[in-house]
C-alpha cells in the first residue's frame, strides 16, 4: 500500500470511529432522571399499631377502611387504594379520578421506596392552581398543571434528543466521506465535505444545550411536584 492510499485509509478510519463517537459526546445528557434524585420524599407512613389478644378470646373486628377523603395517604402495596378510571401522566407522576367518589382524585409520585398515593379535592388550589385575583385566573401551579407540564416536557426532550442524534450521525459519515475524496487534487472535494459537517457540528452543538435546558426543567417539575404531593397529605 502506497503513501496515499494509507491516508485515505487513515481518514475513512476517522470517519468510522465518528459515526460512533459524535452521538455519544454530543448527547452526553441522559434522558431519564430518576424521580427520587428531585426531591428526598418526605411523607411519614402512619404505623398501625397491633396487639395479641388474650387466650380464649374471640379475634378483634378488622378495623372499618375511614370514609375517603381527602389527604388519606396509601401505599404501592396497600389494598385498600382506591380505583381510578382514565389515567393522566405516567407512572412516574400521574393522577386519576377515584371511581364512585365525584371531587375526589387519586395522585401518585415515585419515590426511592416505590409509589405512593395521595387523595386529593379536585376543586382545589392544589390541584387546578392558585388564583390570580387581577386576572381571575388559574396560574398554572397546580399537580393537573405539572403533570402536563412535564408529558409536554418529555415530548420536546425525545425530539431534541433524536434530532441531536441525527446531527452526530450525519458528522460522522462526512467525516467518513472525506476518505473517499482523492488524495491529489480532491481539495475542492474535501472543503464541500468540511463545510456540510460544520453545519451539522453547530446543530448538534446547539441540541446538546436545548436538551441540557430541557433536563434542569424536568427536575424542576419534579421537585414542584414532590411538594405538591407532601401538600396534599398532613
């Protein structure tokens, strides 16, 4: 192999190496952020003390479930938890309206220990978002409000990722494609090739900062959220 043909061996090389690398680097922000990293959960389960009755007695009645209402607190595990019907959110943060309970809606985050539940009065400031006495209107500070908010969020998050993605894929097959440009006298070919990579360079640049922007906002959400949610139960 001649001089010339180990160098463009040597650029084609570059160019496979940056279809791999470029996406990496350029997209170093992760696009999941566990819920428990926005905000320590700081709900304190009640205990429910139990006693053993003596012998020859006749068992305890199983304590009757409290009226449902608002600010009663449940765990993943619990029986007890109430049915909701259409689901909104995820299952990261979501709510529902408790089937047979008109008012009343269901709200859930996720925290280190699993999900937790949380009864909430949909009439509410906590739930719709305070009011704006100028303006008479609802600012949008309320769970409902956060939880679109933040699907909103993620929709945004996926397609600045993917276009970002793209971007880095597309730097690396230029990066590729300079390789097959000819050694001698292929100046014309290489600078074409250099000018439509720097152009995907600033786009992918520019992505990885939107997506860094988008991530500060989703953790913002979710520590708005765990507040809201620690709000809702005494």
């Amino acid at each position: 192999m001649n001089g010339e043909s180990k160098l463009q061996a040597g650029l084609m090389l570059i160019g496979s190496l940056g279809l791999v690398v470029f996406p990496l680097i350029l997209l170093s922000d992760p696009l999941s952020v566990p819920a428990w990293q926005a905000q320590p959960f700081a709900t304190t389960v009640p205990v429910n003390a139990t006693f053993t009755p003596p012998i020859g007695t006749t068992q305890p009645l199983p304590t009757p479930i409290p009226t449902l209402g608002p600010g009663q607190y449940f765990e993943e595990d619990d029986q007890n938890r109430p049915e909701v019907g259409q689901v909104h959110g995820t299952d990261r943060f979501g709510w529902g309206r408790i089937q047979g309970k008109p008012g009343l809606v269901l709200v859930w985050v996720i925290d280190s220990e699993g999900t937790q539940y949380a009864v909430v009065d949909e009439t509410t400031d906590l739930f719709l978002g305070t009011l704006d006495p100028v303006t008479n209107t609802r600012r949008e500070d309320g769970i409902e409000d956060y939880i679109a908010q933040r699907e909103e969020l993620q929709r945004q998050r996926l397609g600045t990722a993917g276009e970002g993605i793209g971007s880095g894929v597309a730097i690396g097959v230029l990066a590729w494609g300079i390789g097959l440009c000819p050694v001698t006298g292929g100046g014309g070919c290489v600078a074409g090739v250099v000018g439509a990579a720097a152009v995907f360079v600033a786009n992918a640049v520019r992505n990885h900062f939107i997506l860094a922007g988008q991530n500060a906002d989703l953790r913002e959400l979710d520590s708005n959220l765990f507040d809201a949610f620690d709000e809702a139960v005494p």
